[in-house]
C-alpha cells in the first residue's frame, strides 16, 4: 500500500475515523491491528515475522530488565544477534553464498536461497535493537504493556521505511492521549502535501531519466546524457525519500503521534560531516549511537577514530542492501568524513579557519559537497560494479547539453527548490501557515498545492518509494 495511492489515503481515512471513535487504550489496540492490515498488504506471509520480532524483542526486553552483570550483557548480547540473524537471512543470505562462490570459482546456481526480502526488515530489527539496548544501559526500563510494545515496532506510517524511532522519543507518548489541535492539523496537511508534491511531481518525473541511464534506455525518445542521469538520481533520491519523510511525519501528527526530522535540507550542507546530520538523520544517530560509540568511537585515538569511522559508513552501506555496490558507497562516505577531519585539523594548525570559514565562500564549499555526494550516488544506483565504472567513466566526456534544451525541469526544479530555500531558510512562511495564518488563507494555499499536483503529478508513472527496498 503505497503513500501515494488513493488506496492508502481511503485506509488513512479510516484509521482517522477508528481513532476518534475510540477511548486511549482500545484505540492503541486499533493502530497495532491497522498497521498489521497495512503491512499484510505487501505481504501477508510476513506478518507473522513482523509479530515474531514484536513477541522476540518484548521478551528480551524483559529478560534484560531483570538481569545483572554477566546475565544482563548475555541477554542482550542475545538480543543483538537474533535480530542481526534475522536480518541477515532474509536479506545478505544469497549475497553471502553468491560472494563464497565468486571468491572460491565455484557455479552458485542451486545454493541460492529463494528468499523473498520482507518489506521494512531493516528499519524494525533496527528498532529491536535500540529497544534492547536502551535497556541494557538503563536509559529506559522495559515496556510491560504489550500493546504498547507492538504499537511501537508496527505502527505504520514509520513501519516500512522509518524514520528508525528512538524507543526513549515514542513511549512517553503512549502514556495518556493528546486531543489533536488546530495547528498539529494544519501541520500534518502541510507535510502530507509537501511529500505528496515531493514525490509525485519531482521524484516521479525525474526517475525515469535517471532509469533511462542506468538501463541504456531513452527519456520521451531521446538518448539521456551521463550528466541528466547521475543528476536525476540525486534529485530523484532526495525528493522520494524526504518526501516519504515528510507524508509519514504529517499521517503521525494527525494521529497523535511526532516523528523527529528526518532530513534537514542536507543538499545545502557545506560539508560531509553536516551532510550526514542533515541527511537519514534517525539512521545516523542509530549508526553512531549503536555502533560507533560501540566500536569506541573517538575515544581510542586519532588513527582509531578513523578506522571506526570507515566501519560504521561501511557497515552503513551495506544495511542498504546486499550489494558491493552499496558498500563501496558506505565507503566512499567514509573517506569523506575522514578527508573532511583531516582538511580541518590542517587548516586548524594552520590557522586558517577564519579565512576557510568566511561566508562568502561557503556558496563553493556548499557546490563541492553536492557534487561529492551526487558523485557517490553513482554506485548506489547503478546495478553493478561494471556499470558504475562506466558512468564514472562517461563523465570524463564532453557533457551534451542539449537534453537540458528539451527538458528544461532537468534543472529549474533544482534551482527552483533552491531558491525557496534560500528564501524561507528559517521556514517563516511554513510556520506561518501553520502556526498564525487564517483558515481562508490555509484554505487557498492548500488549494493551490492540490492543484499543483493535479498539473504537474506523474500519477501513472507508479514509481515505488526508493526506501521500501531496505
């Protein structure tokens, strides 16, 4: 069931209609039973892996909770690695055996598994396991309640493709019911339409330019040149996965619920290091918080500080998916973080910082990281090794700009996204609307945003959301 599909928005409607026709608890209940309803249609199957991890997870929660010592660290490390077996059978069990058979030149035909990848597995064994870890080092007690438990794990419009929930963020929320207001309303309107506008008018437009690339295809009967793929995926990356963000935040609130941000418009970062704060913000702080300050951290040493950092993106990468492809791109990310602290310890001792940091420059230092990024895109779309190369390869040459003649939204929605940005850079004109503008003029503007997408909306181009495949 999909975000934009009218499909969804009827389902939406009556979970609305469920919630505010029921009391506290028994409307919990309803939201556990809505999201198993709302998961079941990618999968039926799956939902009894889905209540597995909630029946799993719950009991090690509890089983941590009751432990010291010795006994508390063999729970959770129990806890750790059921999840992470879970994970790694439904999604890197082929990529494992295809990866032994390729290094010891063995055929892998009857070894593979066929294994189906359950929707959003990634996202729920992750949550698993802060919850569990949370417990271990007593930033939470575990949750006694059941279904407040489930609701957590399975609620559906972070269930399969986050934001990755902070168990300490979501349960205080449980405890007693908050009656829905005129702003949390306009709020969640906004950011449902946001997404919507997002996804199905940007994203969906600039997909098939980006397929055309990386398949060999055409865009409307014409070749798609090296430069419009790489950059279409960038854009196509960004307004499907924000977008995403942005629907499922706006469906929370109105059920009740905050999401924390999940993108802070991470294109206008100056450098890696803000990229990956402003970038997946829930999958960085569940990177550093589980397993970067696991690994040590920054506390073992400059050189070790380093290494943990290549791990961490590394490991980061192939969460994406079982592909080198994704790790080389973990990786890339990596050297990046490592690059930018090394540049800045050297301009530091230098004592150039002031000159580095000057705010006329930070425009080209803004233009690099985007680059840098776009070019990292490269080997997280394109289906194999060979065909990254290729790209990379490809851009080497003379770019054709005539693409940009015939379809010139390749590069006035960029520019175009940009400058509201820099227009609105503290948000003054959303927070308006929400926060101080009349209902007439709520009213016009939500008009004119609707409009907007009955113009320019790929509807039938039926792009899936990017993220539903980790």
């Amino acid at each position: 069931m999909m975000f934009d599909s009218f499909q969804y928005w009827v389902f939406f409607a009556l979970t609305l209609l469920g919630l505010a026709l029921l009391r506290h608890r028994p409307a919990k209940f309803m939201l556990v039973v809505a999201s198993f309803v709302f998961y079941g249609f990618w999968d039926w199957r799956f939902c009894a892996l889905l209540g597995a991890s909630i029946v799993a997870n719950y009991a090690f929660g509890l089983a941590i909770d009751g432990r010291e010592g010795p006994a508390r660290k063999r729970a959770v490390t129990l806890a750790v690695v059921f999840n992470l077996t879970v994970l790694a059978f439904f999604k890197y069990a082929n990529f494992f055996i295809d990866s032994f058979a390729t290094v010891f030149g063995v055929d892998p035909h009857g070894m593979l598994l066929n294994i189906v990848l359950p929707v959003g597995i990634s996202f729920f064994t992750f949550e698993g396991i802060a919850y569990t870890v949370d417990i271990y080092r007593k930033q939470m007690r575990a949750v006694r309640d059941p279904v407040d438990f489930s609701l957590f794990v399975t609620f559906f419009p972070h269930l399969v493709a986050g934001p990755i929930i902070r168990p300490m963020d979501f349960f205080p929320q449980l405890a007693q019911r908050v009656a829905l207001t005129s702003e949390d309303s306009r709020w969640g309107m906004r950011e449902i339409l946001k997404g919507l506008i997002k996804k199905v008018a940007f994203a969906n437009w600039f997909a098939p330019i980006a397929d055309a690339w990386y398949s060999g295809g055409q865009f409307q009967g014409s070749s798609v040149p090296v430069w419009a793929g790489v950059l279409a995926f960038s854009m196509q990356i960004y307004f499907d996965f924000s977008g995403y963000t942005d629907i499922a935040r706006g469906c929370a609130r109105l059920l009740g619920y905050r999401f924390p941000p999940n993108f802070e418009r991470p294109y206008l970062s100056a450098n890696p290091t803000e990229f990956w704060r402003r970038w997946h913000i829930s999958l960085s702080f569940w990177l550093r918080d589980y397993l970067y300050i696991s690994l040590g951290g920054n506390r073992r040493g400059i050189s070790r500080t380093y290494i943990n950092l290549m791990i961490v993106m590394g490991l980061g990468g192939l969460w994406h998916g079982a592909s080198w492809n994704f790790g080389i791109w973990g990786l890339f990310h990596g050297f990046l973080l490592v690059w930018h602290r090394l540049w800045r310890n050297a301009i530091t001792r230098l004592g150039l910082v002031g000159l580095v940091d000057r705010a006329w420059l930070k425009p080209l230092w803004v233009a690099l990281t985007f680059v840098l990024v776009t070019l990292g895109w490269i080997p997280f779309r394109a289906p194999d090794f060979a065909s990254s190369m290729a790209t990379f390869t490809a851009l080497l040459q003379v770019p054709d700009l005539g693409f940009a003649s015939a379809h010139p939204a390749i590069w006035i929605v960029p520019l175009g996204t940009l400058a509201f940005c820099l227009i609105d850079r503290d948000r003054r004109w959303q927070d308006w609307l929400t926060e101080r503008a009349s209902l007439p003029v709520v009213a016009v503007t939500g008009a004119l945003a609707i409009l907007f997408l009955e113009v320019f909306a790929q509807i039938d181009a039926k792009v899936p959301f990017v993220y539903f495949q980790f």
